[in-house]
C-alpha cells in the first residue's frame, strides 16, 4: 500500500512539473521568444513564472463564467514572464533589451508598439502566422530600474486579447505612442 501511495504522489509531481513548465516542445514552435539575458552582472531575476498546458487548462476550467478570460485562454499554449531588478549600468541593460528586440525582429517577429514615456519603454511584437493569424506575442518593458519580458505562445486572437484587456479596465496614459 506505501509504494502505491509513493507511485501516485511521484505521479503527480511528474506530471504537475511537466504541465507547469516550458518544455523543449515550446523552443521550436514559432511562437516561443529567445529573450537572452538581460545582463548576467547589471540585473537580478527576481521573478520567473512559465506555465504550460497544464495549468493553462486548469485556468480555462475555472473561467468558464467568464467569457472575456475563457476566449484568451483558450487557444494559448503557454505563457513566460521573467522580471528583473536592475542594480548594475542601466543603459547596459537598455542595449541588451534593444539588442534582444533586434534578434526578435530578425527572427521574424514584428513590431506592432512601442511606447517612451517618462523613462519607461515597453514594447510590442508578434510573431505573424499569415496576413491574420499570431502564433505569438511578446512585451518588453524596461526603465532604470526593471526589465519584465513575457511571451505568450499560441493562436492568438487580438480581438479576445482586446477584450479581456478593456474588462481589465487597462487605460495607461501614454504620452508618445508608436505603431510600427
């Protein structure tokens, strides 16, 4: 009877780990962002968070009363955030994100935003399956003392994505916008 209960909580380890992290599978779809780091000796990471199929449908579970939510969740396959404090050069730091944007947008991501206000910069790119359809979304934003990259993987659809950010109530005054 222990080594069954021992085989079901090793289980259940197994698979939680699996569903909650990024897993090789994810580094080759199209949809997956090599951020790089931001500078080994100029920031710290002090968050990092990547859930997978797993807990992604979990959440889709729990958000069936509310359809704003459902209808992003629904076609996403993962989701990765990293924060960084920096406590070294910051505009060592601004080279490096303006270096990892470059590498994006060389490895066919395209800039949709980007946004200079008061010292902040955050940034927009897609990763574009056709005239209509994105694989893959990332936001970079960085000042003097933060840098927070996130990668959503999936079929993103901006009209869901829109939504869920208006029930957000998401209105940032932005003094220079620019499409790209």
């Amino acid at each position: 009877m222990h080594r069954s209960v021992l085989v079901t909580a090793l289980a259940a380890v197994v698979v939680a780990l699996a569903g909650c992290g990024i897993t090789g599978n994810f580094r080759l779809d199209p949809g997956y962002a090599r951020f790089g780091s931001p500078g080994l000796g100029d920031t710290d990471r002090e968050f990092a968070l990547s859930l997978g199929p797993l807990p992604i449908a979990v959440a889709r579970k729990l958000t069936q009363d509310a359809p704003e939510i459902h209808d992003l969740l629904k076609s996403l396959k993962a989701v990765r955030v990293y924060v960084y404090d920096v406590d070294g050069d910051p505009r060592r730091v601004r080279e490096r994100i303006d270096g990892t944007w470059a590498r994006l947008e060389a490895d066919g991501w395209k800039s949709v935003v980007a946004v200079h206000d008061d010292g902040e910069t955050a940034r927009a790119l897609v990763r574009m399956d056709g005239p209509e359809g994105i694989r893959g979304l990332v936001v970079m934003v960085e000042d003097t003392e933060q840098v927070v990259l996130v990668n959503v993987i999936g079929d993103i659809d901006p009209r869901a994505f829109g939504t869920f950010m208006a029930e957000l109530g998401f209105e940032a005054p932005l003094t220079r916008v620019h499409l790209l």
